[in-house]
C-alpha cells in the first residue's frame, strides 16, 4: 500500500467522520472519538478513575453514536493492518482540522519514514535503541523509526523505547493509540516539553502502551 494514497479504509473512516457532523462539528467529532478509543486502551493497561470519569461523560454526549464510534475503532485497527503510517495524522489533515483549526500541521509520512532511515543510517547498533519525540504529534516519527528497524531485520517491539510528548492532548491521544495497536513500547503524555519535560502537570499522566508493560516485565 502506497502510504500516500487513500485506502479504502481511511477514505470510509472520512466519509463516516464528515457524516456524523452536525450538532458537533467535525473536529468535535474526531477529537471525542480518538480521545474516547484512546482512554479506553490506557485503562485496559493501568486503570485510572479520572479518565474513566472522561471517558464516560463523553460517551454519555455521543450516546446516539456509540456504535458509529465502535466501527471507526474497528476501521482504524484493520487500517493499521495495511501497513505502518501515520494513519491519524493523515486523516486529520484529509478533513483540512490542521489549517482550520490551530494551524496545526502533520509531517506526511513519506517525509517521516526518509528521517528515520538516515537516523538509523548514521546510529550504531544499539541493545536498545532509545527514541524521544518531545513534539510527537500522531506519532508520525516514532513509527517510522520503528518501520525502519523492522526493515533492518531489528524487533522494535524488543529493541526499541520510546518517550513522547505534546503540549496538545489530541496529539497525546493520536500517538498512544498508533503506538499501542503497533507495538511499540512507549510512554506517552501531554507536556510543554520546554517548560515540563517530565510531564509534572501532565493532563493525562503517563499512558504506557502495551508492549511498554510487557517488556518491562520480561
């Protein structure tokens, strides 16, 4: 799959996200449904009650649409099965949220992914290759970091650590959700890295994915 075009997956999970608009906007739409699928893996991994009071209160508003949201869930998780990319990242820019909203602007993949490989290039061979992306965004960096050392014969999932953060919660929710269902260990929250680089006032606290717990159990 060509990651600069529009699988069928992404173009319905658009389609479906423009559709569910009109007393919350799209934006609104996006934002609820990436925090709402984001909370719920974090709490599967380490329960925490103020996300659960959230998550409810959220799901409360879109009672109506609830399994609209579960089939978005769905789409998102067999996207990620075509391949690794930034899949949140793109559909946030596809439904023009970047420059409509904050100004706020995805790295497109491809350009991601050229980073990654001359990183690699020019890293020794590592037990344990640690990566922090103090502006991580959907997470566009880490997993095609993560791609390259797979392309390398490299096991990310063993071999790879990654700390992310973002001073904006949606981009905090983008990049934990990409990083859980690719198994990449990481630590993700919301900061001002400049002013709170380890996440003291973090609004979301530390979200671990998965694979980050299993490996640190091992």
């Amino acid at each position: 799959m060509s990651t600069g075009s529009m699988s069928d997956k992404k173009k319905k999970i658009i389609e479906m996200i423009q559709k569910m608009s009109g007393e919350y906007s799209v934006y609104q739409i996006f934002d609820d449904w990436v925090s709402m699928f984001a909370i719920a893996v974090a709490n599967q991994v380490v329960f925490d009650q103020d996300r659960e009071a959230a998550y409810n209160q959220l799901a409360q508003k879109h009672k109506d649409k609830i399994e609209k949201f579960i089939e978005l869930n769905g789409l998102l998780v067999d996207a990620m099965e075509e391949g690794m990319e930034d899949i949140l990242g793109y559909i946030y820019m596809h439904l023009e949220l970047g420059s409509s909203r904050t100004g706020q602007f995805f790295t497109p993949y491809n350009i991601c992914r050229l980073m990654a490989q001359m990183a690699l290039k020019k890293a020794p061979n590592e037990e344990l290759y640690n990566c922090n992306e103090p502006s991580c965004g959907g997470g566009g960096n880490i997993i095609a970091f993560a791609e390259a050392l797979k392309n390398k014969g490299i096991n990310y999932q063993v071999k790879m650590r990654a700390t992310c953060q973002d001073i904006d919660i949606r981009a905090v929710y983008m990049c934990y959700l990409q990083c859980s269902f690719y198994g990449i260990p990481a630590i993700v929250f919301q900061s001002d890295t400049l002013r709170d680089p380890e996440g003291q006032t973090s609004t979301t606290g530390k979200l671990y994915t998965p694979q980050f717990l299993i490996n640190m159990a091992m």
